[in-house]
C-alpha cells in the first residue's frame, strides 16, 4: 500500500497538491525534479487504495538531518490514519539511511498536520512570525531527535 513514488505519479502528486489548500505548492517541475537521476538525497512516497494514490510525502536530506517537505492526503481519506501510516514509513526510512533528525514546518492554524506530527512525537522548535503567505500567517517548527 505504501511505495517510493516515481516520475509516473507526478500528475498524481500535482492533482493531490492542487486539492490540499494547506499542503505547499509545487509546480510540476518542482515534483519532477525530485526524480531526476542524480537527486540521491530524497525520499517519496505514496500510499494507495485499490490501486488509487491516496496521498504522498516528500523529503529530502540536509546532511544528515531529513526536511519533511510536503505531505498531503485526498480529502475523502483524511483521517482514517493514511497519513500516520505514510508518516511512520518516512521515519523509518530516514532512520535506516542514519539520519539523526526529521524537522519540518508548518502553518499556525493547520492543526491537523500539527496533531498528526506530535502524534509522531516532534516537538515544536520554534515560530516564524509571518512566513507563509496567501494568507499570511506564522510557521511553526517541528522536530524529532532520533539519538
Ligand atoms: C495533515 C494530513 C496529511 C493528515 O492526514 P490524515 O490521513 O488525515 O491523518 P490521520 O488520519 O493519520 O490522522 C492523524 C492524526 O492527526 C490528527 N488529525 C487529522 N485530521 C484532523 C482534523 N481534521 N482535525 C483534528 N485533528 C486531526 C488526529 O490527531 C489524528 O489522529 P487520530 O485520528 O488518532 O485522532 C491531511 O489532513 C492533509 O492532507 N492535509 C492537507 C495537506 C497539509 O496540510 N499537509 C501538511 C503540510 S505541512
């Protein structure tokens, strides 16, 4: 149910992105570039159901700490756990490719992201006064220590 993505899912990721107001937009280049052959320091994932992509999540290595770029869920299959199975499936991943830490931010107001991380036991790290925009709002930052 849950696999590496590839550059056949990208309109899939887009549409997914298009229809999650909160997730970060990315261009269709954006998300193909995540596969292009010499991008080592990612990881993508979708989760499926009954062969329908449901969600992805993207991240990428800084060192050896890993950003949680984007997650996002089709709207008729939030909260139904889809984004805690492809979540922990992340943190699994990073932690075998020796990654000592997983940050991440995140809107104010999107309290279902930020239940869904906490829920993963990262901890707020911090807050960044009007750092999105459309609408403006304030990120807050996540992080897991793995050590
Ligand atoms: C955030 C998102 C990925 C969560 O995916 P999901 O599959 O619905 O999450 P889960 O069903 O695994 O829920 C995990 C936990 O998050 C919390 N949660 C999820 N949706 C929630 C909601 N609408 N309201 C409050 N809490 C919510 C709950 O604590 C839930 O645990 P519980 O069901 O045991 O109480 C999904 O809502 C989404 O795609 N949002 C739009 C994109 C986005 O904002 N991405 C984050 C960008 S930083």
């Amino acid at each position: 149910m849950i696999r590496p993505a590839t550059l056949e899912d990208v309109p899939a990721l887009v549409a997914l992105d298009k229809h999650a107001v909160t997730a970060a937009h990315w261009s269709t280049e954006q998300y193909r570039a995540v596969f292009s052959p010499n991008e080592i320091s990612r990881i993508a994932l979708v989760i499926e159901d009954r062969g329908t992509i449901q969600g992805f999540l993207v991240a990428r290595s800084v060192a050896l700490e890993w950003e949680l770029e984007n997650i996002a869920i089709a709207g008729p299959a939030r909260r139904r756990g889809l984004g805690t199975r492809l979540l922990g499936e992340f943190l699994k991943a990073a932690r075998s490719r020796g990654a000592t830490a997983v940050f991440l931010e995140v809107r104010e107001s999107n309290s279902a992201a930020r239940r869904l991380y906490e829920k993963w036991a990262f901890a707020e790290s911090g807050r960044r006064a009007n750092y999105y925009l459309n609408p403006a709002e304030a990120a807050i930052t996540y992080r897991l220590d793995f050590s």
